[in-house]
C-alpha cells in the first residue's frame, strides 16, 4: 500500500474539520436550531476587505441562493400588510414595527455573531439608516410576527433544499437572525425562519453562529427584553 505523506495538523486545523464534519451531520432540515446555535465557523478576514463581493467567505458561496447574482429588481410582495419605504426599510401596518429590508448577511455576505451585532447596530443608528438612529436588534416575539408558513423562499445549502418562510418583500433572506434577548452562561437567543423557532448560542467568540441581523424599530422591544 502506497502511504501518502502530509503535512502535521494544526490544532485550528483539525477543530476545524471537525467542525465542519459535525455541521455535516446535523444540517438536514436545521433541527440543531431547537437547542443550539448552528454551525461554528472561523472568521476569515479576508471579508472585511470585500464586503460588495458576492462571495461567501465561510463557506466558499455554497450558500447558493444569497451568493448568485442580484436581481435587478427590488423584492416585491402581493401583502398588504407590508409598505415599502423605498429608503431601504419595510413598515409591517400590523404591528407598526419598521424593519431593515436586507439583513447583514445579504449586504456584507458574512456572518456575525451577537457581540459583533451591537456594533453593527450602532452603525445604523450612527448613520442615520433609513432616516432614523433609534435602530435595535429585535426579541424572539417579533421575529416570530414575520414567519408566515404561507410564503416560501428558497435557501438552498450545498445539497440540502430549504424553504424560508418569510414575505418575498424581503428578498432571498437568510435562515436565522439574533435577538435582543439574553440567556445564562454568555448565551443570547435567535430565530430560525425555516422551522419557525427559536434557539440559543454563544454570544461572542472568534467563532461564528449561522446567524446575522435583520434591524428593527418602533413598538417595545427594548423592553420586552428585559423582562
């Protein structure tokens, strides 16, 4: 037998697919989404340099449906319940909230974990996006107000197929978004908008979650977090 010589592992090396080999094993369907939270995953900082590239750096672009090329159009939606603002926010006339129309990951095609999510909220507000700087994550009860079984948007993984569901007015969103809410033992929750629940993850970290940010303001959200 012809033995094949390689180069010794790293321990980042070998964590890391052994990572990758876990993530494998439990994507289907995202159950681990009920008690975890997701995939961990090593920043590459090449990101940072090329936030208008539509690459995936974490995963190589095999996040299929966000990596492919934009449309020229804006996401549309036949629900009156949704008004466009035209100014890169959508209102939801239901429950008065005003949200961020493309989350974090569809701009910066990176993912980001709860610490990182407060500065990229300070930016918002810093910035005045949309026209307003009181912008906050939102809880675990107001994402859930999006998750609508009738609407279906594909988020296609490597060879898994999945469906989102969430309105199109928000274009081809990304899985699972952090909350406002904290949990024990440096933990904050998050939403899955493919099973439509909720699930916990470490905060920080030089890992990353399966997890990005769809802004919010307006209603109590601030306060319904502390409760």
């Amino acid at each position: 037998m012809v033995r094949i010589k390689t180069q010794k592992e790293s321990p980042t090396a070998r964590a890391g697919i052994l990572v990758l080999a876990a993530a494998l094993w439990v994507w289907p369907g995202l159950g681990w989404a009920d008690e975890g939270a997701g995939v961990a995953v090593t920043h590459n900082p090449a990101a940072e340099k090329a936030k208008e590239d539509q690459t995936d750096y974490e995963f190589g672009g095999q996040i299929l449906t966000l990596t492919e090329p934009r449309a020229d159009s804006a996401p549309t939606s036949s629900n009156a319940q949704f008004q466009d603002n035209k100014n890169g926010t959508v209102t939801d006339l239901k429950t008065k909230l005003v949200w961020e129309q493309i989350d974090s990951y569809q701009s910066r095609k990176q993912w980001i974990n709860w610490n990182e999510a407060q500065d990229y909220i300070r930016e918002l507000n810093e910035k005045k996006f949309g026209g307003a700087d009181n912008w906050r994550l939102p809880t675990r009860e107001e994402l859930a107000t999006l998750f609508d079984e009738k609407q279906s948007i594909p988020w296609n993984y490597y060879w898994t197929k999945n469906e989102l569901h969430i309105d199109p007015i928000f274009g081809k969103s990304h899985c699972c978004y952090w909350t406002s809410e904290e949990a024990k033992g440096d933990m904050a929750w998050g939403y899955n908008f493919i099973r439509g629940k909720a699930y916990l993850s470490m905060k920080g970290g030089i890992q990353k979650s399966l997890s990005v940010i769809r802004a919010v303001r307006g209603g109590n959200g601030s306060e319904m977090a502390n409760k």
